[in-house]
C-alpha cells in the first residue's frame, strides 16, 4: 500500500491530488482501515488516471492527423488555384519541423481565402466579356446563330490567366469597333421615329415595315437590316414626322390659347380642364421637349376644337352663374371675417345689369375679383384681433357657466361626472380673471389697428371699440352691484344676530331651488354639449349676476351692434326693494353670486 500510494503521490506533490491523498491516509488511519483495502482503492485511483491520460492522447493523436490532413488539402487547392490564375508568385510553405501544425494551417487559410476571392472576381470577368463577345457576333451573324456560351465559358474556367483575359478583351474592342457606329446610327433613327409616332399617334410599326420589316421585329434572336437604304429610308422618314409635328403644334397652340381665355372667363371646373391637362405643356415647352405619349394626335386636336365650339355657345349664360357664385364667394369671406360686403355688386344688382346689357359679364366679374382680393387682404389684417374676440366669447361663455355652477346646490355631489364640473370650475375662475385684461388688451390693440388703417374696426357693420367700452363699463356696474350687494348681506346679517339676541332665534324653513335658481345651460352632472350663451334673466337675488352681451350673442344671426349695445346695459337691481322680498319669500338669507 505504502508503495502504490507513494507512486500515486509522486507527481502530485504541492498540488491538491497530493494534499488529498494525504489527507485520505489520515482518514484510514483514524477509522483503522485494512492494508489490502487501501491497496485496492489506490489501485482503483491509478487505473482511472491512466484511463484519463490515455483518452487525451488519443484526442490529441486525432487532432494532430486532421490538422495535417487540412493543411495538406488547402496546401493542394492553393496550388490549383495559383496554375488555373497563372499567378507566379510561390506559396511559400513553413518548415514543418520548426513550425507546428496549427501555425501551418494559420498562414495557408489567408492564402487560400485570397486566391479564391480572384478566381470568383476572374469568372465574373471573364463571364461578362463572353457574353458581350457573344451577343454582338449574334448582332453580326448572317443567319443569327448564337453560339453556346455555357461550354465556352465551362473552358475558360481551366485558364483563367490574366493573359487569356486580354486576349478577349483585344477581341470585344475589335468587334465593337466594327458595328457599333452603324449601330447607333440605326438605334438612334428607329428610336426618334418611335418618338414621333408616340406624340402624333401614329402607329409605329406600320411606319419603320415602310422602311425594312427588320426594324420592327422584336427580341434578342431577330437582328436588324443596318443597310444605306435602311438608314437613308429613316432619315426620310424622320423629316416627314417632324414637318408633321410642327404644323399640329401650331393649330393646337391657337386651339389651346382660346381654350384657355374661356376657361379662365368662365370659371370651368378641373373637371372640364383635366381631359386636357397634358396638352397644357405646349404653350411653355419647344418642339423637341413634347414627348408625351399622343399629345399631338388628330384625335385631341378635334377635341380641343369642339370643346372650344361648345364653350363658345355657354359664354353668355355661364358667365351669369359665375358672377353668382364669385359673389357668393365675396360674402363667405366677409361673413367669416365680420365685414360688410360692397353692395354695389350685390345679387339684385348684378341680375339686374347683366339682363340689361347694360355692362360687359366680364368687367362686372373682374370687379367681383377685385373686391375678393380686397377683402381677403382686409381678413388677413384682422385675424390677430379675431382671434382675441374669440378667445374673449368664449371666457364670457364660461362666466356665464360658472355663475350657474356656483347656484348649483349639488355641485359638490358626489354623482356621475361631478369631478369633470370641478375641474371645469377651477379653469373657469382662473379664465374669468383674465377677462378685464383681455378687454383692455383688445381695445388697445384694435385702436392700434385704427391708426395704422386710418378708419374704424367694424365687426358686422358696427365699431367694435364701442361694444368693448360698453361691455368695460357695464362689467364696472356689475362688479360695483355686486359689492353692494355683499356690503348689504354683511349689514342684514349683523341686524339678525342683534334682533336674535334680543328675541331669540327662530327655525329658518328650506328655500326651495324654484325660487333662487334656473338653468341656462348648466348640466350638473358633467354634460356640458350644446351650451349657449346665457340671455338676460329677470331680477333676482337668488339667480347669477347680470349677463354682459358679446358678439357671440348675435354674429350667428346677423344681429348688428345697435341690439348688441341695447342688451348689453339690461343689469339685475341689487336694491333694498328685492332684498327684502327675497328674504319674505325664501325666509333665508340669498347666496352671494360668484365668479369664481
């Protein structure tokens, strides 16, 4: 035992086998195992060692024979390849007893990859140059016959020599030096009158069979006629086309420009236009750049010409329908801008002077597009101050809400959308405060506009400057109404307290909501689609506090400012008078109203 182990232990000394071979004789010691036992274990460890070891070898044995088997394969195909390339240049091979196998096959793999890199690259080469060759000594060929190119190039792979190489390039130059002049000559011909018979519509293979039935035949297989006469015969009949082209182009430019001046004095519709949209090109383009398909083509010519008779025979009665609609035109735009229309070409008027003949549809037309031009500019102008009466509309509209949403006992309901009221509430006090700011903002920048135009802002006939002091100064009222009105409760309230310490207090009965509150409006539960701006209401403590009219209270009918102003001043009377009904009736003390 001791000799086995010492084998064993030998070549582990200072590292873990031997530590734990160490350690494993402790063990024995200590349980007292017998010799022959640990003679058995120790044999069993070394014949598991040897197996290991031996297993490795023979990987390692295995891996040596491929290393050296791909070396030499690679070292064979670089050697084809360098003969089939006719590359010069010797792979240089590593000495195999100083140099290991693996360091063989790291220098042979680049050389290999390179060289099959450029027999790809010399294939596609040569396989391109074949073909050509090919296709022009199939162009050529008396009888067409095209050679087999697949067992041509199929040989060529055995050669691909950079001298091979040139040698079918010398011959593609040869050839193409042959034909290629009185080719292009040919192509270029058969396509000009291709061109011609495309824009004229002409058919075009009837006109080149007139010349050689060769010109016409497609495909790769049929070769055409490069003849004199072939070439003398399409030089003829290019001039013909061309004399040809030029005549149509100058009757339809006539055609074109008078259908043109209706079109434009009649205001046609794209639809009417479209059909000879391409034909436009003419009036702008020379000769040589109409290259449209069948623009100049009898078949249009006609069309333009009786499209010009028809338009001739409407001229008197699409006019007045026309002038209509430009008018129509004239009082969306001024109606969208809050401006008043020139009433000299108003609809009676024009009826009345074209059924007269007392002036010509066309000057009545251009005064119709002047006042349109003029009038845009004037929209244009005023948009920045729109845009801010908008914005004003619409915080007045929201006043108008949150004053009844502050009469709402139940608006701190818990109910379906209550939370979608609260919300809109707290945006609409911060809105409301804004208002007073976005007057005086808009009645400085529209004095501004005054200045510069030198003439009032009106809006639907009336100054708008006007409304907006009167709005300023009716809301002055109503914010001092409503001072008074709170100066007021705090005196009743002080009264009561006195009167209820000297007396008593008494039970105070419910106020109903009949009496101190009415819906404009106001959707308690979030509903808030269909609003409109609230009207005056009566007299009341209980309801919301006097409504300031602005012009979304009449643009939408065509209200001019004169009722604008008239309703403008209605204001609810805070006197004593109705305080002291209120409180008879209610027996309560009414609510403050509140903007928020």
């Amino acid at each position: 035992m001791v000799g086995v182990g010492a084998g064993l232990g030998l070549g582990m000394e200072g590292g873990s086998c031997g530590a734990l071979l160490k350690e494993l004789q402790q063990i024995w010691a200590e349980v007292g195992e017998s010799e022959g036992e640990k003679n058995k274990v120790l044999l069993d460890i070394e014949r598991e060692c040897l197996e290991v070891c031996r297993k490795k070898v023979d990987d390692a044995n295995r891996t040596r024979v491929q290393l050296h088997q791909s070396v030499a394969a690679k070292e064979s195909e670089v050697a084809s390849l360098m003969a089939t390339l006719g590359e010069h240049k010797l792979y240089m091979k590593k000495d195999k007893g100083v140099v290991s196998l693996k360091e063989q096959l790291a220098a042979v793999v680049p050389v290999l990859e390179n060289l099959r890199c450029k027999k790809e690259e010399r294939v596609r080469q040569f396989s391109e140059i074949r073909s050509q060759i090919e296709k022009i000594r199939y162009e050529l060929s008396e009888y067409n016959d095209q050679g087999d190119n697949t067992s041509s190039l199929a040989e060529d792979e055995h050669d691909l020599s950079t001298r091979k190489l040139s040698s079918y390039q010398a011959q593609l130059r040869t050839l193409q030096k042959d034909k290629s002049e009185r080719l292009r000559r040919v192509l270029e011909y058969i396509n000009e009158v291709h061109s011609l018979c495309g824009v004229l519509g002409i058919d075009f293979g009837s006109t080149v069979n007139e010349v050689h039935p060769s010109l016409h035949q497609n495909g790769v297989e049929q070769s055409r006629n490069i003849s004199n006469s072939t070439l003398e015969g399409l030089a003829t009949t290019i001039s013909k086309l061309k004399a040809e082209r030029k005549s149509r182009i100058h009757k339809m430019r006539e055609t074109m420009e008078s259908l043109c001046q209706l079109w434009k004095l009649m205001d046609s519709p794209e639809e009417e236009k479209r059909q000879f949209s391409k034909v436009m090109s003419i009036l702008i383009l020379p000769e040589e750049g109409i290259t449209s398909h069948g623009v100049l083509s009898q078949e249009i010519i006609e069309k333009m010409e009786a499209e010009v008779e028809r338009l001739t025979k409407l001229k008197t009665s699409r006019l007045k329908e026309i002038v209509m609609k430009r008018r129509r035109e004239l009082e969306d735009i001024c109606q969208n801008a809050h401006i008043e229309p020139d009433v000299s070409t108003s609809p009676e008027q024009t009826d009345a002077l074209i059924d007269s003949g007392l002036i010509d549809p066309s000057e009545l037309l251009a005064n119709i597009e002047s006042q349109i031009l003029k009038a845009k500019e004037e929209s244009l102008s005023r948009k920045d101050i729109m845009d801010r009466i908008n914005k004003w509309i619409a915080a007045c509209d929201e006043e108008a809400w949150l004053e009844e949403y502050n009469q709402d006992p139940k608006r701190y309901s818990a109910g379906r959308g209550a939370h979608i009221n609260l919300k809109r509430a707290e945006k609409a006090r911060i809105l409301v405060t804004k208002i007073p700011s976005m007057v005086d903002n808009l009645i400085n920048r529209t004095f501004a506009w005054e200045n510069t135009r030198n003439k009032p802002f009106l809006y639907d006939g009336g100054r708008l400057i006007s409304v907006l002091e009167e709005y300023r100064l009716n809301r002055q009222q109503k914010e001092e109404e409503k001072r008074r009105y709170r100066d007021h409760k705090k005196l009743e309230s002080i009264l009561l307290a006195e009167k209820e310490a000297i007396f008593g207090s008494k039970p105070i009965p419910k106020r109903t909501n009949s009496l101190n509150r009415k819906t404009n409006g106001y959707r308690p539960n979030g509903n808030t689609n269909g609003l409109k701006t609230p009207t005056p209401r009566r007299s009341s403590l209980g309801n919301a506090t006097p409504e300031l009219l602005t012009p979304r209270s009449y643009s939408g009918h065509n209200r001019y400012f004169g009722d604008l102003r008239r309703l403008s001043t209605s204001h609810l009377n805070f006197g004593d008078d109705s305080l002291s009904t209120f409180t008879s009736i209610s027996g309560s003390e009414p609510e403050s109203p509140s903007l928020g």
